[in-house]
C-alpha cells in the first residue's frame, strides 16, 4: 500500500473522533441550558422591597440543596451563600451574606421558591444575578434572575409664573385674569411622567426635560372664573405602579367680583324729620366689598357698619339718614366695588318719598307793585303749597282784627 493510502486510512479514525467530540460538546451544552430555570425579571422600587427567587428543588424526590450561592455578574465572588452540607436537621444552615448587603439580605428558604429578599433594595443593586444551587445526587440547577431597580422621583416644586415656589396656596389670582403654575420634577429612572389633575380628574400631562435635566410640565389657564376659588390643583409625578406618585397639591385663592348689590329701604314713604337706618347688602364679592353711598351722584358720608358671612360671602352697610323736604324725589345710589379689580363696581337706587307737611309761600301776584298800589285798585295774592301728599284744601284766611 502506497504511503498515500496509508494516509488516507488514518484519516478517517481521526475525523469520526472529531465527530464524536462534538456531538459530546453540543450534548453538554444541552445538558447545561437544561439545567438552567429560565430567566426571571424582577423589577424594584429602591427603598423598597425586592425578591429573588431561586429553585432549590432537584430533579428527585427529596433530594434537598447542600449548598446555594448568588452571583452579581461582573463580581467573582457570591455576594450571598447558603450552606447546608453539615446540616444534621438541627439548624446548622450557614447564611454567609456579603458585607455590602449583610445588614439588608436575607434568603428565605422555606418559601416556595425560596427567595434572596432585599429590604431595601437600592439603586446600586440592579444588575443580572445567578442562583447556583448544588444537590446530593441531582445536577447543579442555575437560576438568571434580572433585576431592574427604578429610582422614584426625588423631589416636585411648583413655581408661579414669576418662578417664585408655591407651597401651598396660589394668589389671590383676579376672577378673569389667566392662571400659570409649573411642576418641576428632580430625579427618578426611568424618566417620570409629570402630570396635573383637579377632583381625580387629568388636566395635563404634557411635559419637557429642562436644561438642568428636570422634567417640567406647565399648567396654563387663559381666564379663571370664580369657580376655580378654593379649587385644588395636584401635581403628581410617577415611573412605577408598585409605589404611590410624588405628589403636591395647591389651593387657587381669588379675588372676586360683587355678584349683587341691593338697598333695603326701611320705611316707604319716609317721614321728614324722622331718623331711618338704611342698609345695602352685596354678595359675591372676596374680600369684602367697599360700599360707598350716593345722593344725587354726589357721595355722601355714612355710618358703616359691615358685617360679613363667610358662607355666602355677603356684606352689609349702613347709612344713618334724617331726610328733609328738599330729600323727596332725590335719587339714593349703594355702589359695592372690590378694589383689587378693575371695574368691578355694581349699584342699586331708589328714589326717596318722603312725606312732609305742607309748606306755604304766600306772595303779591307777579304783575303788581306793592309801592304803587291805591285805594280801590284791584290786588291778588299768589298762594304756593309744597307738600307730599299733595293737599287736598286750601283755606284763605284774612287777619280781621
């Protein structure tokens, strides 16, 4: 046989062992991700809670785990170990936690799975772990547990529209004029969404990352009305459903328009010479209205009395008045106005009746001259009567003695 052939036969042995080397290697890779529990992912909330499991069960009836240990990939040694090899049924498990988690790890064993539990997790602790677990007879099972830990948001501030921070009431804002609030938000990952909402109702949810890397969202309201006293705005910031929203809430306080103004007449008709209160009440108006009292469109000084119910937001003045005869027929005007917004003065008047006794001019008719009057000439008087009621006789009367 040429040295050729003889090659050729050693050849093949080699190749079929090649063959079979690889068919083992494939066959133990199989072995391998049999033995590996599938992925699990955990997500966390940092300060929070956070479980891992891990399978201790083997693949036969009570065979138990000797020995169970929790890696942290890109760390080279366990950062949690679980030791069972010397256990006589009395106890002696050894719990062997690294030092970085001893005072907040513990792995419950008893639960089903059993589960490494961080109490609290923290930020630094997101990564992929292993949980290694050795039996007596069956093989090494591994447990991937992903863990994802979020960082709620750090802290919400609300500013006004001149960016001086809110605490916990905005105003007074002026009934019609427009309402801007902004809800900035530091921290939290993944990214927060910042939202507004009023009587658990959305109001905005849009926002923006700030320059400084804040999330900010801005409320903006073109014209309040007065519904929006005492009305509640919350700002809420959230990035996971395992922990309640940051959150701030804010009261609107407002100014506010009189919505009426009425004058309570104490007597109709009035009597000269007699002595009335009037009163003009207002409602609507935060704060209090100022009232002001006119005669004639001139203003006139008055007693004022105010007294005020929170509850309907009335306010009452008073004006101490003695009308005269020259009163009758005079226009009374209440004007309630709220200094703090422009245009915001309303009124109610009335006309006074006032009754009074009549009041009588006697005088030589217009065409005469008292100096060139004779003896036998003709004389007339002119009697003038102002009164309310009108009279209803008039007696002419001549002095005979």
């Amino acid at each position: 046989m040429t040295p050729g052939g003889r090659g050729g036969q050693r050849g093949a042995p080699c190749t079929a062992g090649l063959a079979l080397q690889a068919s083992l290697l494939v066959l133990g890779i199989l072995w391998q991700l049999h033995r590996v529990q599938g992925m699990e992912y955990v997500i966390g909330v940092a300060g929070e809670r956070a479980k891992l499991p891990c399978y201790l069960q083997g693949d036969k009836p009570g065979d138990n785990a000797i020995l169970a240990l929790w890696y942290l990939q890109g760390r080279r040694l366990p950062v949690y170990s679980y030791d069972a090899r010397n256990h006589t049924g009395h106890g002696e498990h050894t719990f062997q936690p690294d030092k970085s988690i001893a005072s907040r790890a513990v792995f419950e064993i008893n639960e089903s799975p059993a589960r490494l539990v961080f109490n609290p997790v923290y930020a630094s602790d997101q990564g992929l772990y292993t949980c290694r677990v050795d039996f007596l007879s069956s093989p090494t099972h591994n447990t991937i547990v992903n863990l994802t830990v979020i960082e709620p948001p750090e802290k919400l501030t609300i500013y006004n529209r001149q960016e001086v921070m809110v605490m916990d009431k905005v105003g007074p804002i002026n009934e019609g004029s427009p309402l801007f609030l902004a809800c900035e938000v530091k921290g939290g990952r993944p990214q927060p969404t910042v939202s507004w909402w009023s009587d658990q109702t959305l109001v905005e949810r849009r926002s923006y990352v700030t320059s400084a890397g804040h999330i900010r969202s801005e409320l903006r309201i073109n014209e309040v009305t007065r519904t929006y006293h005492k009305k509640n705005f919350s700002c809420q910031a959230q990035n996971n459903n395992q922990k309640k929203p940051l959150m701030q809430e804010v009261t609107i306080e407002m100014n506010l328009r009189p919505l009426s103004v009425q004058i309570h007449v104490p007597e109709n008709p009035l009597i000269a010479g007699r002595q009335y209160t009037f009163t003009c009440e207002s409602q609507g108006s935060r704060p209090a209205p100022v009232i002001t009292w006119f005669e004639q469109g001139k203003e006139v000084e008055a007693n004022r009395a105010h007294t005020r119910s929170s509850s309907s937001e009335r306010t009452t003045g008073s004006l101490v008045m003695v009308p005269r005869e020259h009163d009758h027929q005079k226009k009374l005007k209440c004007q309630a106005s709220n200094p703090a917004i422009a245009g915001s003065a309303i009124s109610d008047d009335v006309i006074l009746n006032v009754q009074y006794a009549p009041v009588v001019r006697l005088r030589i008719g217009k065409n005469l001259v008292p100096g060139a009057i004779k003896q036998g000439s003709d004389v007339y008087f002119e009697c003038e009567v102002e009164a309310n009621p009108a009279p209803y006789k008039i007696v002419w009367e001549v002095n005979t003695c």
